[in-house]
C-alpha cells in the first residue's frame, strides 16, 4: 500500500519557468567548466590567485561539466542538483579562503534549486511550500 500523497501538478508556466531558470545558469557553468580547458593566461591567473595549481583545472572542468550533465537530465535531475550543490559549496569555500565574494555561487545554489522545484512535481511534493489547511 503506498502512503505516498500524489505529486501536485506543475502548470505549463511553472514547468517553463523552471526550465529556463535550470537552463540559464547551467549555460554559465558549462561555459566555466569548458574554460577550464583553455590553458589561457586569465585562468593561470585565477587559479594563483586561488592557490591552486593549473593541473587542477581539466578536472575541475570535467567535474563542472558532469554535475551539470547530470542536473539537465529530467531522470537525475535532483542527483544533479545535489552535486551541484557540493560543487558550489566548495566554491564557496575556495573565494572565502582568499577573502573573495561568494555571493555569485551561493546564488547560483539556490537557482539551480529553484528551477528544478519549479519543474519537477517530486520535488514539489517533498518539499511543499504551503500547507494544507485542516476543517
């Protein structure tokens, strides 16, 4: 017997919404993860500035890019946004260390969230943002 209570419906709009709002910001870590191969002179920069070495950053964009791979695809979504979530938190931890900004990956975080609650009904029906009221 399942006790599970049905999944609430997302409407066209939320689904579209939250659609563009997982696309969006996947689009801009795919871009980090794909310039992390690049060898430029901007990323030897950054990654002194972090103190990291360079022979990270292929495997770091390898990571970047999977955890999004992962995230995009409807089955894995929440795994995606779970990984993606440590990957952040690592990010986070990496500008704190060196007394950088991290509100861009914290906001990231709850973006990518936002958009797969808006698009998938499981999320939805763990994580219910009114409650019922009882007669």
């Amino acid at each position: 017997m399942d006790n599970h209570p049905p999944a609430p419906a997302v409407s066209k709009a939320a689904h579209w919404t939250g659609l563009a709002t997982s696309i969006l910001p996947s689009l801009a870590l795919l871009m980090s993860g794909a310039m992390k191969f690049s060898g430029s002179p901007e990323l030897a920069k950054g990654f002194a500035h972090l103190g990291l070495p360079l022979a990270l950053a292929p495997g770091l964009g390898v990571l970047e890019i999977t955890c999004v791979a992962i995230y995009l695809i409807p089955r894995t979504a929440v795994l995606g946004a779970i990984l993606l979530t440590g990957y952040l938190g690592g990010a986070i931890l990496t500008h704190l260390r060196v007394g950088d900004p991290f509100i861009t990956q914290a906001i990231l975080g709850v973006v990518f969230w936002g958009g797969l609650y808006l698009r998938d009904p499981r999320l939805r029906a763990l994580i219910p943002l009114t409650r019922k009221v009882q007669a």
